[in-house]
C-alpha cells in the first residue's frame, strides 16, 4: 500500500513539473480599445521577454511592469517579431511610443522615468489611434496584485 502511494505522489509531482508555464494576462483598456497583456513581473521574465517566440496573436501584448518608476530600456535582440512598444508612467499615462525593429541591438530608451513597458505587434497603437498622453486603464485584479508585490 505504502509502495503504491509512493507511485502516485510521483507520478503527480511528474505531472505538475511537467505542465507549461501558463502565463498571468489581464485584459488592459485605452480609448475605449483592448488589449490583453501577458505579464512580465521579475527579472527573469523581463529579461526574456518575447525573445524566440515566432508570433503574437491578434489584440495580445507583453507588460513589463517594475517596483517604481525609472528610466526603461529595451532592445530586439533573440526577437523576430516586429513590435511597437509604449512606456507608461506610474498613473497608467504613456509618456511615448516607438517601433522596434526584429534582432535590432539598438537601444530604445524612455525619455523619462516609466513603471511599465507594454509591446505589442507593430503598429497595434496606430492601428487603435493610441498615442503619447492617453491612459491605460489596469484591471483592479492587475492594481491589486501590484500592489501586493
């Protein structure tokens, strides 16, 4: 009996480390659009970011959010996808938009202190007449895990 529970509690424990990472997204408004955006909250997850992915489905974006606001930077490298990206500030204003260019090591830097980073397909703020000085509205659940980090 004992030698069985030692099989299953394995072979759970197997499946669980076995399950693809799903990702937290949160459904983000600006200007009556929506966007849902797949978190980057920690180091490693900024740090990988959108790299060796080879698509981003329709009306989906990554956020990258910090502890405070700073001056953000960010580059193409690993990423094949061209992207758009907006840096926002702590109260959910976007300070600017830019396009970034697939494996670019050219750095592309906020022109002042930003929380958040959010990249979606290229063109995706034009497309949607998003620009610089329109607000992001964050989910409460979104407001209210950052807040508990």
């Amino acid at each position: 009996m004992r030698k069985q529970f030692c099989f299953i509690l394995l072979g759970i424990i197997l499946l669980l480390r076995c399950q693809p990472d799903t990702p937290i997204t949160y459904k983000l408004a600006v200007n009556g659009k929506y966007i849902q955006a797949e978190l980057a909250d920690n180091e490693q997850a900024r740090a990988r970011g959108l790299q060796y992915r080879t698509s981003l489905a329709p009306d989906h974006s990554m956020l990258f959010t910090y502890p405070e606001e700073k001056m953000l930077r960010f580059w193409m490298k690993d990423t094949s996808i061209p992207l758009s990206i907006a840096f926002i500030k702590s109260d959910g204003v976007i300070l600017e938009i830019y396009n970034m260019e697939p494996f670019s090591l050219e750095s592309i830097h906020s022109t002042g202190p930003a929380q958040y980073a959010l990249e979606t397909a290229r063109g995706w703020f034009k497309e949607n007449q998003v620009q610089a000085g329109d607000k992001v509205i964050f989910p409460s659940s979104l407001e209210d895990y950052l807040r508990t980090r």
